[in-house]
C-alpha cells in the first residue's frame, strides 16, 4: 500500500504574481487572538520576498484560500527586486 505525505487545510502558499513579478504568500490567520475577539479569521494574503520578514499589514480575511489568492492577481502590485 503506498501512502502519500498529508496536506495540511491551513498550509501557507507562495506564488510569483505574473505580470509584476511580486511574491505572493496566502495564508491562514485567527485575528480574533491577537486582537482579544475584535478581530477576524480567515486567509490573508501579503507581498514578501521569502526568507525576509513582511512588509506592512497584509489583507483580508477572505472566506477561502482561492479568493485571497485571486485578489492580488487581479490587481496591480507592486515590483519587488
């Protein structure tokens, strides 16, 4: 019987934005912690070059991952060396 590895339901994904050539991390939060209940869970999504800390705040909550991924790639973002 062969076994494949498991896939996390919160597992971070990172992808390069097309047309500016951003990094792109997704990712899942629970604000609600943080923020002592004002806060919201959910996917957020921030610009980061991998290895180095994030820039700024990063947006959301969306409900999934697929629309906090599709929302940077529908808008202009920033170029990042």
């Amino acid at each position: 019987m062969r076994s494949y590895p498991r896939q996390y339901k919160y597992e971070p994904l990172f992808d390069v934005h097309p047309v500016t050539g951003a990094s792109i991390e997704v990712f899942y939060a629970d604000r609600r912690l943080e923020t002592f209940g004002w806060g919201s869970a959910g996917w957020f999504w921030q610009c980061r070059r991998r290895g180095f800390a994030p820039e700024g705040e990063p947006t959301g909550p969306f409900p999934t991952s697929y629309s906090a991924y599709r929302d940077p790639m529908t808008r202009p973002l920033p170029i990042r060396p």
